[in-house]
C-alpha cells in the first residue's frame, strides 16, 4: 500500500513538473498592516503545443484573487477583470505594473511575517498548478500603479 501512495505521489510530481504555465519571477506586492487589495506580477508561458486557460484562482491566504488589466483609455486609467485568462500555444504573458496584474483582496491574516505566498491556478481541464510568490512589501506608493 505504501508503495502505491508513494507511486502516486510521484505521477502527481510528475503531472506538476509538466504544469500548463512556466512560471518566473513571481512576486507580490502590499503595503505592509494594510488589509487592502495586494497585486501579484510574474512571467507565464505556455509551453505547451496546445491552448491553456485558466478558469479559477485561489489563495489559502487570501479571500479573493482577480486577474486584472490596466490600459489608458480616453485619458483614463481603468483596470478590468479577465474572467478566463487564455495562453495560446507558446504564448507569453509577463503581468507587470501597468498592464496584467493578479489582485489579491482580503488578506486572510496578517502577511508581515511571511515570506511567500501561495496561489493556485485551475485550468479549464481542472488540472491545477500552485505559485508561490516571493513577498516584496511597499511603503512609499512608488509600486502603486498596477
Ligand atoms: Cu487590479
């Protein structure tokens, strides 16, 4: 029985290892003691041959995680929710400040102490694939613009 858990453990290591996205540089950024929405940043790339989309994600440390894009309009900075963000094959998305971002809402304690965050990404075949995400915290603004 023993060996078929671990079996089973590895093929899930395994599936994890050939996970939908790549993920680099993965990081977030909040205002420290703040309960404020946190904004997630990291390069994606679909390595695969086939298209990829990611239908939910979520954060053990976190009430709610949104995928966002800010763009001028008309003057105006607006920023909308993507509801299925899609890669298609060899695809690169890089969410950075300005453009794509992760958003973070309702830290569900305090993040001060860590140093990591996890999120998790489920895919439209509900395959899932957890981040973690490196914690930079902010104190002067200067990141604020996602
Ligand atoms: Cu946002």
């Amino acid at each position: 029985m023993r060996q078929i858990i671990f079996a089973l453990i590895l093929i899930g290591t395994m599936g994890n290892s050939k996970a939908h996205l790549k993920v680099s540089d993965a990081k977030i950024y909040y205002i420290p003691s703040s309960s404020g929405p946190a904004a997630g940043y990291m390069d994606l790339k679909n390595e695969n041959s086939f298209a990829v989309s990611i239908k939910n994600i979520t954060s053990l440390q976190f009430g709610k995680v949104e995928w966002h894009r800010s763009e001028i309009k008309n003057g105006m900075a607006t920023m909308s929710k993507i509801e299925k963000p899609k890669f298609t094959p060899n695809q690169k998305i890089r969410l950075a400040p300005g453009g794509n971002h992760l958003m973070l809402f309702k830290p569900k304690e305090s993040i001060d102490r860590l140093s990591n965050v996890e999120i998790t990404f489920e895919y439209d075949d509900l395959k899932k694939q957890t981040i973690s995400l490196e914690i930079e915290n902010y104190t002067n603004g200067e990141n604020n613009h996602h």
